[in-house]
C-alpha cells in the first residue's frame, strides 16, 4: 500500500519519502523486517525500536517510522510522528486492511473467568452456526482450528494479523478476552465491541497497576472507550462493587446496560429465578433480555454460573438466539486447565483437579467450588509466580490454608526470584492454628505426587496456579511442565502400587 494511505489522517512529517511511496507491510520488530516493510520504532518497557533503526534498514526497511525527539534523524527514508505508541494499533489495522469491519465483536475482562466465558461464547456461536475467532490465555481459535497463543491479548500487529486471517476463513464474530494491561497499552485501540462483559474483580497485577483504582479504571475503558453505538455491557453483580462503575461507564457511553445475577439482585436484566440443580452441574431457570430461559450446564461452582451468565449476555449482545445459545451453554465444559479433572482409567482416587486460580480471590472461588464434589479431606497445592504482584501471597496461603483440609506450598513460575522465598511470602499469611496442617515442598513436581500418594481415595486434590500452561519459567528459562500430565502420573503410580 501507499504509505499515506497506512498513515492516513496521524499527523507526519515525510523525509526522503513521501505519502506516494509503496510499503509491503509494517513491522514492530528489527528481527521481522523484510525488504519492503515500513519499521514502525515502538519505545517500550524493556526496549525501544528507535535502539534498532540500524538493524531494520539493513533488513531492507523501505522507510522508518519514528517518533518526535527520540533520536537523531537517519540517512535512511523515514517519517517524523506524535506518537508511536498511539500510532501503532492504528497502523496495524490499516495494515491488514481494517479486518474488525468484517466481524461482530465481543469482549470480556475481569480479574478471574475472562477464558472460561470466551469458550461459553464460542460455543454458543457454533450452535448457531456461526464461524469464529477466540483469543485468549488458553489460545487462540480461528474458525477451524487451535493456535498457540502467547498474550491474553495479542499486541496490535499480530492481533490484526489474527483477525485478518480468521475473516478470510469466513468468521463472522469474534469473541475475545481484553487484559487490562492491553487496556492501557491501547492494544484494542480502533476495535469498537458490539457487546462487552466483566466478571469479577479482585488483587492483581498491582504491581503493574500500582493501586485498586487504577486497575479497575483500566477495566472501564473497555465500556468506556470500546463499545460501538447502541452495544451491550453486562456485568456480574452478586458480590462485585465493581460491576456497578463498569456499567456506569457503558451507560456514559450509550451503551444499554445488563446486570447478571444469581438471583440476589431480583430486578437484574439476567437474574436466576429458580434453582433446580441437582448434584453436579447448573440446572436453573432465568430472566433474559430475550426472555425466559432454563440454563442448564455441566460447569460447577456459582462463580462459573456468574461466568455462564455473563456469557450469555455476550452471546445475547452478538444476536445469537436464545434458544441456540442455551443449546451452546449446555454442551459446553469450558477451558482447559479451569476446573479440569484428571483422571486415569482404572484409578479410583483421589478426585483431582487443575485450575489456573492464581489469586486470592480465585483461589478462594475453587476451594468453595470443588468442596461440594469432596468426600472425604480437601487437599490444594500452590504456588505463586516470581516477578509478579508479591502482595497477593501472603492473602493466597492465608485463604488455602484456611479453607482446605491440607495445603502443600510449592513453586509457581518463580522467574528470577528464588521459589524457596517466594513460598516462604507466601507462608506468612497463614494463620498459626492452620500451620500444622500445611507442608513446604518447593519441587512442584514432588508436591504433586506428594499431594496424590497421601490422599484417600475419597479425597480431592486441587493443584491450583498454572491450569491450562504447559510449562514453567525458572529464572529465564522456560521448561516443559504440565499440572495435568504429573498429576496422571502420580495416579499411574497408585495404581502400580
């Protein structure tokens, strides 16, 4: 394309170049330039682009796009902008042609449940027959298979890229998670939702943040700043103060507003009537927007029936119909790694089972989730990760140690900090009449095999923190490891012995 056409209304200054100039594409990256691209030099957390003007002009950068007083000017093409930052979600729409235009979107956030109602979401879409595009933490769907995904929310340019490839794959919809840290970063910039949720809100990510007013502010812009007109914003209200804010800043925005509860709220858009559940799983009758309704789901816990229904206010908001939507809700187990069982053939116990509960809040919600399916103690391993909010642990151990019969303190991700002190934070939060029943055991492979070999066989052992990954960091090296896999082969060995 012509370079002013990728840069369309930003105001620029052309050196050696002007807006007639051809560009194949845009990079964010010295290490992906080709011949042809336009270098977009980014400054960032760890690293800044304008550090890396040499490298894209020798990998065949047509023109370098750089930002006001970071640096002298090269000899190479190039384009004086504001704002970098700014301009970056913007380019790279343009750069893939504008793919958003083409699909009707839905976002949730939220501290805990964020993956859990993209897949309700996306299972409703399918029961209408709708083609797709999921992102989120446990990985990205594109209309008819699974990709990795690195980010909750991806970075604009690969964030483009999957909804440039998903809409030439026929998606009509699109359902994502918006981190708040994306939020702020402006990664979802020019995407207007046609319906967006929140779940819950509870510590985290303060040391990003900084304070519980900030985080939650940075929640509300997507009901702030990312609705189109006339959009949806539905919120869990049961507990959740920060529901009311969210939805306040939806209405501030024109959107119309939809309130989900569990039947606390009786005037609530979403509200469940009547609890007809018997043992496992949701059977309940509600109001809708789109009228009566009976849910019925095989999820247990009644965050995940927050979830369920904030789901379907999203699936609502897209215009899928009721009955369709309920049809996806009903068959639907949610995401890998959130309540998930392992189980292997043959063992009858210990119940197991991997969540990715990595705050307090969440930790809490899990224990109270799987207590009803406990029959005889209820054990948790936990960790917490290093290099991130050290606040939380300490709240982590005081909760698992207060709430299970057993609780195992182990490693998380502990990055470049030591595990053993991070398990030790975490230990000062328990309380000293629940210390005789809490062990250190800093190997998370030994803790969970521990945790297996000495529960009953009508106990549940929750192994909370790390759900769906498939891997740990240890200082800045990433290794293969996953909850589920050393939990099927601690069952393995109860078997043999």
């Amino acid at each position: 394309m012509r370079l002013g056409t990728l840069l369309g209304e930003l105001p620029a200054l052309y050196c050696g170049c002007s807006p007639d100039t051809e560009v194949s594409g845009l990079a964010v990256d010295s290490r992906r330039v080709t011949p042809g691209l336009a270098f977009l030099a980014v400054p960032g957390i760890g690293h800044d682009g304008h550090a890396f003007l040499a490298q894209a002009a020798a990998a065949g950068a047509a023109v370098l796009l750089l930002e006001h007083g970071r640096v002298a000017a090269p000899d190479q093409p190039h384009v004086w902008l504001q704002d970098t930052s700014h301009a970056a979600p913007l380019l790279a729409a343009r750069c893939f042609g504008e793919p958003a235009a083409h699909l009707r979107l839905a976002g949730v956030t939220g501290t805990n449940g964020k993956t859990t109602v993209t897949y309700l979401v996306a299972a409703m879409l399918a029961a209408a027959g709708r083609p797709h595009l999921r992102i989120g933490t446990a990985g990205n769907w594109l209309v008819d298979h699974e990709a990795p995904a690195a980010f909750t929310t991806p970075f604009p340019l690969e964030l483009q890229g999957l909804l440039a490839e998903a809409v030439a794959r026929g998606a009509t919809d699109l359902i994502m998670e918006v981190s708040s840290h994306a939020l702020v970063q402006g990664r979802v910039r020019p995407l207007r939702y046609d319906a967006v949720g929140l779940t819950s809100f509870s510590q985290d990510h303060l040391d990003f943040h900084g304070t519980m007013a900030d985080y939650l502010a940075a929640k509300c812009l997507l009901a702030s700043e990312h609705l189109r007109p006339g959009g949806v914003a539905v919120a869990a209200v049961d507990g959740q103060p920060a529901a009311a804010p969210f939805l306040a800043a939806a209405r501030g925005a024109g959107a119309t507003v939809w309130r989900a509860s569990r039947g606390r709220d009786p005037d609530a858009e979403l509200c469940v009537l009547e609890d007809m559940s018997q043992g496992s799983g949701f059977d309940v009758q509600l109001r809708t927007p789109a009228g009566p309704a009976r849910l019925r789901s095989p999820l247990i816990g009644g965050y995940n029936l927050d979830n369920a229904l904030v789901a379907l206010g999203l699936g609502l908001g897209l215009g899928v119909p009721l009955e369709q939507a309920l049809l996806g809700l009903a068959g639907c187990r949610g995401a890998p790694g959130r309540l998930e069982l392992v189980e292997v053939p043959g063992v009858p116990g210990p119940t197991v089972v991997v969540d990715y509960a990595h705050t307090p809040d969440a930790v809490g919600r899990a224990l109270e989730a799987v207590r009803p399916a406990c029959r005889g103690a209820l054990w948790i391993v936990l960790g917490c990760g290093g290099d991130r909010d050290p606040s939380k642990r300490a709240p982590m151990g005081r909760i698992a140690a207060a709430t299970a019969d057993h609780m195992i303190a182990t490693s998380d991700n502990p990055r470049t900090e030591q595990p053993a002190a991070i398990v030790a934070q975490m230990l000062t939060g328990v309380a000293p009449e629940h210390r005789p029943r809490v062990l250190e055991v800093v190997d998370r492979a030994a803790a969970i095999a521990h945790a297996i070999a000495a529960a009953d066989a009508g106990d549940l052992v929750l192994i909370a923190g790390k759900g769906h990954e498939d891997y740990q960091i240890l200082g800045t090296t990433k290794i293969h490891f996953d909850d589920r896999e050393h939990a099927a082969r601690a069952l393995t060995r109860r078997q043999r012995s």
